[in-house]
C-alpha cells in the first residue's frame, strides 16, 4: 500500500513532532526539606452530628419580600406607597431600589396618575426637563445610543401633588367664603397654571386658541372664577383689596401666591404688595405721579432690572411685552364673540341661589377635629334668622311684625360645624340686605 505525503503544514499551526515534552514532574517536598509536612488539620468546631438527622431550620415567612417577588403585587404595592415612603424604600431596601430602576418609567408615571390623574396628565413631565433624570438602566434615547435616556423623578411627582393641592385650596377657600365655582375649575385652574409657566406670547396665543385645550365652555367657567375672586376681595368683612388685586396675582408665575392670600397663611402688608406691585408691572401702567416711589431704584429698595420683569418674554430685562394671562384669556373669549358681559349677572348669581326654587345655596362649613368640610343643610341665613332681623327691622321703621312660628327649631345641627372668625360678621351683613330688600319691598 502506498504510502500518502503528508498533507501541507500551514504557517500557523505546528505538528505534534515539533512540540517538546514537557518536563517530568519533581518532588517539591525533596527540593524544601526544611518545611513541615502537614498530616491533619485540627477543626476549632465539633461536627454537628444531630444535622445528618434533623432537617435546616426554614426562614419566616416574609410578605413584604413575598410582594416584592410576585410579578404582579409589586406593581400594586409600589402604586400605593406615599412619595415619601417610596423614597424611604428605595434608599434603604436594596431589592426595591433594583426592581424600582428596572421599572422606573412605568412605575412613577403610574404613581403619579394613581395619586393625580387631573394633574399628571396637565404637567406631564416631558415639559419639566429639570425634574428628569437619566435612566439608572442606561437604556440609549431615539437614535443616540450613547446618550442616556430621560425619565421622569420622584421630584416630578411631588411637584404634582403639590400642584395639585394648591389648586384644591384655593377652590375650598373659595367656597367656605360662600363664593361657588363650576366643578371643571379645578381643571382649567391647571391649565392656567400652565399658561401662566410660558414665557412667550406667541406659545400662550397658541395655547388659548385651540379649542380642543381651551373651550368656549372653559372660558366661561375660567371668567367665572375671575368674577368670584373679585368678590371674594371686595367683600367688606373678608375682602382683603381691590379687583386688581386679583389681576395681580393671576399674572404671576404659580398660584402659590393666590392660596396663601386666601388662606391667610402669610402676612402680606403693604410693602409687600408694592414689591409685588413693582416686579409685575412695567413702570409706565404704575402710577407713579401721586406714587413716586414706585418709580425710583433706592425708595423701592431693589435693582432696576426687576422693574416689570413677570410682564416680558423671557423674564429678561430686554424682552419684550407680554400681556398678563388672564387679559390674554379674555380676549380670546372677546375674539371667539362669546359676549361674556351679557352674562356678568348670572355669573355673579351663579352658585348663590337655586335657579328652581329660588332659594339660597347651602354654605359650606369647615367641620370640627379636622373632620373636612360639609353643608348645613339649609341656605345660611337660615328661615329663623333670617325673619328675626326682618321683624326687628319692621319694628325699628313702625311695620307690621309678623311672629315667629317656630321658636323651638332643632339648634343642635350647628354642633359639628367649626365657625371661622368671621362667620357671625359676615351673617349679620347677610341678614341686614335681606331686611332692607324686604323693606323696600
């Protein structure tokens, strides 16, 4: 049998031939006679023979690692928890630091919407930039993939919430004054919010003139609201200023202010307001021929640059003008033709008196031990109160006095109702204009 050539040796590998063998192996111990040889080691713990027999001690069981587990209850649990003991959990538990990143996005967007639908759906967090961070999983943004992607932080969440409560107060303290408002405004209070944020007005025009955003309904609840809050400051026992108190402080940047005022959770004096006054409106709408001061860098007691500032775009010293939000509102109810004044009678009405039946809306009250706020029941002034003052008011003129039928009418109702400071006060006016109509009449 022929023999076969050996087949073409490629330049990069070797035949076994080439290789050398390797060496044989040595004894160490014969090279380092002089180290001890170990025979046994000797063990500082008996063996435990009793576990050969009886079986490892299982953990407790633990529901909350059981829910962290689960592929479902995490989910509901982490929607659940307040900002602050989701921040909590997230610093201190490893295992839900690492599944709230895996999730992040889906989780805080949910937990938002969960506590606010209104508010998280209004400020959506792609218009808040400084509340983002960069994805803990480094996921790559669209068509950038060495660049993080942003999601939405937990201090986009709290900005809702907090948000979203101003907004609340300011309509509770509305309506524990006796001023009523649609229920919508507590959306359009959002979106005004939102129009108040922008710094330019061809975003604002833009903004008030699509109707799918701003409805000719929404406007007119939204001129609603702006005629109950100039009541609300003209009252004469709550009123705390002026109607351009109001356009003050729905032309600036957050409705903080509002709530604070209406609440009476700040001392607003009069130095306040011309600050207020002074950084809002340009010099020339001021009036500074009987109010010099206003005018001049030293009597006001800050820097030239401030001087009009929230009525430019920008916010900047050389920006242009921009009209205040609440004139831009309603001059697009003005270019839509609405006819807002035809209605100014109703609006005032609106939420005071029973359009059916004529009488008076109940007032709500604060109840006692932070219980909420209710209804009495019964329009304040009510019947007994009301035909007292109107007897004494025919007294007092020589009229007619008609008696009271009912002198043992049920006064316990009022026992859980927490009568604010000026409650009385503002009783007493309630019931002098209804004597004076009754005695015109």
């Amino acid at each position: 049998m022929d023999d076969f050539p050996p087949p073409p040796k490629s330049p990069l590998k070797r035949t076994a031939e080439e290789i050398e063998p390797d060496d044989p192996p040595q004894d160490e111990t014969s090279q380092t006679p002089g180290w001890p040889q170990v025979v046994r080691r000797h063990r500082h713990r008996r063996h435990n023979v009793a576990a050969m027999h009886w079986p490892a001690t299982k953990e407790p069981f633990n529901i909350y690692k059981a829910i962290l587990r689960h592929p479902n209850l995490f989910f509901q649990f982490a929607l659940r928890l307040t900002p602050a003991s989701y921040v909590d959990l997230y610093a201190i538990d490893k295992e839900f630091h690492y599944r709230a990143n895996n999730y992040s996005v889906s989780i805080i967007h949910d937990h938002a919407i969960s506590l606010a639908p209104e508010a998280s759906y209004i400020f959506s967090w792609i218009m808040y930039p400084d509340l983002c961070i960069s994805d803990p999983l480094l996921k790559p943004m669209d068509g950038r993939p060495h660049l993080a992607r942003d999601i939405p932080s937990l201090r986009w969440t709290k900005m809702v919430l907090w948000r979203e409560r101003v907004v609340y107060d300011i309509l509770t303290h509305l309506a524990l004054a006796g001023f009523r408002v649609p229920a919508s405004l507590k959306v359009l209070l959002m979106k005004f919010w939102v129009l108040m944020e922008t710094r330019t007005t061809a975003t604002r025009t833009a903004f008030l003139r699509d109707p799918d955003v701003w409805s000719d309904a929404d406007i007119i609840h939204f001129y609603i609201f702006v005629v109950k809050l100039d009541m609300r400051f003209q009252d004469p026992v709550r009123g705390t200023g002026t109607c351009g108190l109001s356009h003050l402080l729905l032309t600036q940047k957050t409705l903080s202010w509002l709530r604070d005022i209406l609440a009476g959770s700040v001392d607003f004096d009069y130095d306040d307001l011309s600050d207020l006054l002074i950084r809002t409106y340009p010099s020339a709408e001021l009036d500074t021929a009987n109010h010099a001061w206003l005018d001049d860098e030293v009597d006001a007691g800050m820097p030239f640059e401030e001087f009009g500032r929230l009525m430019t775009e920008g916010r900047v010293v050389d920006g242009r003008r921009m009209e205040s939000p609440v004139d831009m509102l309603v001059m697009e109810g003005v270019r839509r033709g609405l006819g807002l004044h035809r209605y100014l009678w109703d609006f005032l009405l609106w939420g005071c008196v029973e359009w059916e039946t004529g009488e008076n809306v109940p007032v709500p009250r604060r109840l006692l031990r932070d219980r909420g706020v209710g209804d009495r029941g019964e329009g304040w002034p009510r019947e007994r109160e009301r035909r007292g003052v109107v007897n004494a008011a025919r007294k007092r003129y020589g009229a007619v006095v008609v008696e009271d039928g009912d002198e043992n009418e049920d006064e316990d109702e009022d026992e859980d109702v927490d009568m604010d400071e000026h409650a009385d006060d503002m009783g007493v006016q309630m019931d002098w204009e209804a004597a004076v109509f009754d005695a015109m009449a």
